[in-house]
C-alpha cells in the first residue's frame, strides 16, 4: 500500500504521552518508504486555535470521508516521518473542501 497526499491512516505514532495507535493525515507524498504525517487528535481541551491546530468538524460536509468518528484537530506542532509499515489501516482521506482549507493552512 502506497499512501497518497492527505489520507487519513491509524499508525504507530506517538503523541504527548500518548503511544496507542492513533489517526494521522499524510501531509508529502512518500519518499521511498517514509511518509511525512501530522498526528490527529479527538483531546479538544488541547485544541490551541488555528495558528496550531486544523480543527475537523463533524458539521462539516466533507468530514464522514475522513473516516473519523469525532471532532477533532490536525496538530502542525506534531510532525512526523514514519516507515510507511507503521500505517496500520487507513481510514479515509480529506477531500473537497475540507481538503482545500487544509491546503491552504498547512
């Protein structure tokens, strides 16, 4: 499986404290087996605004083709690059206009 730009995957990666598997959104297309990923995050009481963190929101239209089940934020303070084989399944991906003001944001 080959990951494409702004996928969304549960992965290997930690966040914080945190070490469960968590979402992440592909944020460059794969240089041979490295992928660079923003960590996702359902912890809204650490939402730091938009200057921080892309807010996903359940209202959104575009929101159920990401595959997350709740609102959320895309952390740019938490970068990463993976070996691809630490993307456990994917989940969905952004899209329309979702996709296009998380373009211009990040």
């Amino acid at each position: 499986m080959v990951p494409r730009l702004y996928e969304v995957f549960d992965a290997e990666a930690p966040y914080r404290e945190c070490k469960d598997t968590r979402p992440v959104v592909v944020i460059e297309s794969p240089v041979g087996d490295k992928v660079a990923v923003a960590l996702i995050s359902g912890a809204m009481d650490l939402y730091r605004g938009p200057t921080v963190h892309f807010r996903l929101d359940p209202a959104d239209p575009d929101f159920a083709a990401t595959g997350l089940r709740k609102e959320s934020y895309v952390a740019g303070d938490e970068l990463f690059t993976l070996g691809a084989e630490k993307l456990v399944r994917k989940r969905g991906q952004f899209q329309g206009g979702l996709r296009k003001r998380f373009e211009d944001w990040i």
